[in-house]
C-alpha cells in the first residue's frame, strides 16, 4: 500500500488528537490522527500506521493492486483502504489463486457489498468506513462487478 492509500482518504490533518499525546509537529506520537472526511463533513479519528498494518496482515496485496486498477480503469469512486478492507472481507475465508481470488472479491462486491458495514479498525466505534460510499455510488461498484464477472477476458477487466 502507497501513502496515498490509506491516508489519502483526508483531506488535511488536523494536528495531535486531543489526549494522544501529540509533539508540536502536528503528528500524534500514538499514531493517531484528526482527519476530516468530506462527504461527511466532519472530523474523526483514525491511525494511518494502524491501516497500513492491517492491510499488511490481510495479506491480500495482489489482489488490492488489481482491484485498484480496475476500479481506476472504470473511473469508480472507492477509497482505496475501503476497498483494500472489502478485498481482505470477500476473502477472509478463502484462499486460491490470484485471477480465483480477484473473481471472488467481484462475486462478493456483487452479492453483500452493497448492505455490508466496514468499519475502521483504528477508530471502530466512530468511523465506519462503508458510510463514505453513498448507496448510488455502491451501486455503481456493484455493477461493475457484475460487468466484471461477465468480461470473457483479463482485458476486459482491467488493461
């Protein structure tokens, strides 16, 4: 994961969460941030290092990368640790090989995305990642899915 994945769900950091234990930098020494999430117009709390950690231990990267080009390729709106948390969900109990896995992340995306509740590891009581999608644009994941599925070829999945 890039620093753009996680962390480039923000639009600005706020500086040390109060009682994190902040430094004058702005970085919470904890790890923690203040980031304000646009479509809800609000400010939450979050770990950005927590994020990468976790996506690390999902084990899922392949899977992510493609699913990031995909998503690029057809221009959808889907936060990248969003989507990195949906591909390590659509596959917690399942293991096969990486074109396998991918088609079961779209199966998934197809199936449960749309009525799923992701929430934020680092903040999971206060931030629920899945409430950064409206249900249009969940919708529209959804039927690339499902276009996905449909594709004869890698290529007309991802180019």
């Amino acid at each position: 994961m890039t620093a753009g994945g996680a962390a480039g769900q923000s639009a600005r950091r706020a500086g040390p969460v109060a009682g994190s234990g902040g430094c004058a930098t702005g970085f919470a020494t904890s790890g923690d941030h203040s980031i304000f999430r646009r479509k809800a117009n609000t400010w939450t709390k979050t770990n950005p290092t927590k994020h990468i950690a976790t996506v690390r231990q999902g084990a899922r990267l392949y899977e992510s990368r493609i699913l990031k080009l995909w998503r690029d390729h057809k221009g959808l709106d889907f936060p990248s640790f969003y989507l990195e948390l949906t591909t390590i969900i659509a596959l917690s109990r399942h293991t096969g090989t990486l074109s396998g896995n991918v088609m079961t992340v779209f199966r998934y995306l197809r199936d449960t995305f749309t009525g799923a509740r992701v929430v934020d590891p680092a903040n999971p009581y206060g931030n629920i990642i899945s409430d950064d999608l409206t249900v249009a644009e969940k919708a529209k994941v959804k039927a690339a899915a499902v276009q996905a599925l449909a594709a004869p070829t890698w290529g007309g999945i991802v180019k």
